[in-house]
C-alpha cells in the first residue's frame, strides 16, 4: 500500500496562498494608495465556472452590436466582477473581518482601475493596453 497521505483542505488554501503571494505585486491605484495585487489566471476562473456567458461570448468572438444586457447578465456581470476584485485584491484583503476594507468602501475609480487591470485592459501604470480588447480576459502571459 502507499505510504503517500492525501492533502487536506487546508494544505491546498495554503498552496492557492503561495501561488497568489507568487503572483503578487505592488500597485498604486488612482487615488494614490498602494495594495497588493495579483491578476487572476483566466483559467482559473473558466475552471471555476465563474466566467459570465456574455464575458466568454465577447472572448470568443461573439457579435458586435449586439443587444443591451438584459437584467439577469448585468445581474451575471456584477457579480463576476465583484468576485474578480476580490480575487485581485491580496493586502489588504476584501471581507468583514479585522484588517479587511468591504469593497464599497474602495473609490469607484480605484474599483475601475482594479477591474481592467484584472482584465490586462491597462498597464500597472494605467496605460491602455493597445493590444486589449474590451471585454477581453486575456491568458496570463
């Protein structure tokens, strides 16, 4: 029999902690206060289920000019959006807790700023990524 011991729940937060920490790195966003950040492997949210179908359609090609969103996609759209920031977000961390900022208390532009830089639609320095398209959740690289 094998010797080898399965991992718990505990040792794979550890792990996804370690990638994360790994990942990580200084960013000043608009107001001019700095946070720890990493941008979230696209993978990572495709595996998870947790990429929004209007999102993937744009990734894919999907047509332009295509009707306003509907209330269930913004719905599907917000809340994507508020899981990526607080996927981005490593220090300080977004919650309830002791050291922990509740993402309305984030001004709207650092909010923004935060959101296409997840997305790899600007540079840590805020520049447009002239490559980037808009809704396009590029593979990190």
């Amino acid at each position: 029999m094998d010797d080898k011991k399965i991992a718990s729940a505990d040792q794979w937060r550890a792990a996804q902690k370690e990638v994360q920490a790994a990942r990580g790195e200084l960013l000043t966003l608009p107001s001019g206060l700095t946070v720890r950040a990493a941008r979230p492997d696209p993978l990572e949210w495709i595996f998870g289920g947790r990429i929004p179908q209007r999102l993937v359609s744009a990734v894919m090609g999907g047509p332009s000019g295509e009707a306003s969103l509907s209330v269930e996609e913004l719905v599907e759209l917000s809340k994507f959006a508020v899981g990526l920031l607080t996927a981005t977000i490593l220090e300080p961390r977004i919650g309830d807790g002791p050291g922990e900022i509740k993402l309305d208390e984030i001004p709207m532009p650092d909010r923004v700023f935060l959101f296409k830089w997840a997305c790899r639609l600007v540079t840590a320095a805020g520049k447009e990524d002239p490559s980037a398209k808009l809704g396009e959740f590029r593979q990190a690289g």
